[in-house]
C-alpha cells in the first residue's frame, strides 16, 4: 500500500508530517522539545518535517533546528503587511522569525476566531505573494459528516479558499484534511474516510490541472496517533499528517515521523 501512494500519476510526493503545537510550550520549554524533535536522528521515510510553535516561540526554535532539516511554522498570519492591527502578526514578520511555513484556516482559527472562507482566501494571497508555504487546512463538522455533506463541504471550502489562485500560485501549497470531529478528540476518522476524503480533494484539484492534482500534497489531521499512524500513511492518497496532540512529546512524534511504511 505505502509503495501506491508515490505511483498514483506516477507522482512520487514526499510526505510531510508537522506538529502544531497550538497555544503550549514558554520560550525554555519549545527549545527543549525542537532539540529533542530534531536530535532524533531517524526519518526512515524522508519526510519533511515541521513543526509550528507559538509566535513568541518561532525565532527560539528556528535557531534550535538551525543546521538539521526540520521545518519551521506560524500557526497562523494576518494577511496585511503592516498597520493598526493589534495583536495580529504579518507575513514578514512570521518570515522574519523564521517560518517558511504558515498554517491557514485550522478549524480552532474559523470556529473561535473567526475565520471566515474569504479571510482565509486573502490570507492564502498572502502567504504565495511573500513565498511561505501555506498548509491550508479544511474539513467537516460531526454535524456536516452526518447529513451526508463532507465532500460538498470540503468543494465550498476549496473552492472559496482558493478564490482567484493558479496551479502556479498553488504549486507550494500543502492542504490538510482534519475532519473537525477528529481534532483533539481522540477520535479519528478511519483510514476509508480519510482516504476517501482526500481522493475527493485531489479529484476536485484536477480543474486546476491534473498535474497539479496529482503532484500537490494532501495530509490527514485529526487525533493523529503512535498507534494509528502507519494504517492512515497507508493510505494512498494520504501524503503525511498534521498533528496536534502528539507532537508535544518528542518521542510519540519521532515515532509518528517513522511510520511503518505498510
Ligand atoms: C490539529 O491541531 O491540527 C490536530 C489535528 O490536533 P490533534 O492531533 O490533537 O487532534
């Protein structure tokens, strides 16, 4: 099954697994575990890996991971470059910090702060116009899984998140499936639903251009786990996880990285 997922198009995608350490960790605290995270030598699958501290933590561990290939992200951005908005943090000064990645719409971002489909879009025009990569995540409620509309939930969220964006805008992109019912739960979506999940976005993807489609990379999020990682890997067209939970251990996390390749 692993060996599907780089011969799907006969595309070989590099999975990618970042942890989202969401509103944890002092200054001290995520320089111990980016050391940790990034002192673990094993990445038996080559994937890239990334993690997202607080803001107040990104410059710390950029320079904690300086030298090793791990992979720095915002948890989120505004999407203007300057100006009288208090409290909220720019593309530059994310990129000045260290990150290469951002992470766009979580649903912890659209269910408590607000982020509307369209702030997400103008926030994605940010990230392409000053070269970070966003990892642009959507997904269903319990409520919305239920009554049958996961797939058209994900096309609206797609479709208006991507609002005005080429192939060649995109070509960076990673999007994260998290089924929002599977966030911090405990629960996590099956790797069939995930699986079909992703197939259906990947399907969506080829009005852009098959190529597109087929090179871009989906990651699953959602109660990623030591014990549920490898069936979900499996999965063809799942190319790498976002995890929240587990990426504030560094053991569970370097053991999610080395996913038995099934
Ligand atoms: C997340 O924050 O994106 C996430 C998937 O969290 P958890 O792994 O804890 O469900």
């Amino acid at each position: 099954m692993g060996l599907a997922r780089f011969e799907v198009n006969m595309t070989k995608r590099v999975p990618f697994i970042s942890g989202n350490w969401k509103m944890h960790n002092t200054i001290a605290e995520s320089i111990v575990l980016a050391a940790a995270i990034s002192g673990g030598k094993a990445n038996k699958n080559n994937a890239e890996v990334c993690i997202a501290p607080s803001y107040t933590s990104l410059a710390a561990v950029k320079q904690t991971v300086k030298g090793t290939k791990v992979l720095v992200a915002a948890q989120d951005m505004h999407y203007e470059e300057k100006g009288a908005f208090t409290g909220a943090i720019s593309p530059s000064q994310i990129k000045d910090a260290g990150a290469t990645h951002v992470i766009l719409g979580h649903s912890e971002r659209r269910a408590i702060f607000g982020d509307t489909d369209a702030i997400i879009n103008k926030k994605l025009a940010a990230a392409f116009k000053h070269n970070l990569i966003p990892v642009f995540c959507i997904g269903e409620t319990l409520e919305q899984r239920e009554a049958g509309e996961t797939i058209s939930v994900l096309e609206s969220q797609l479709e208006n998140g991507l609002k005005g964006f080429s192939a060649e805008d995109m070509k960076s992109m990673i999007i994260a499936y998290e089924p929002v019912w599977a966030i911090g739960t405990g629960k996590t979506a099956t790797p069939q639903q995930a699986q079909e999940a992703h197939a259906a976005v990947r399907k969506f993807l080829t009005k852009y251009s098959a190529d597109f489609a087929a090179k871009i990379r989906i990651v699953y999020g959602g109660s990623v786990k030591t014990d549920n990682v490898d069936d979900i890997m499996a999965q063809p067209d799942v190319d790498g996880a976002l995890v929240g939970g587990q990426s504030l251990n560094a053991e569970q996390f370097i053991r999610i990285i080395n996913y038995e390749n099934k």
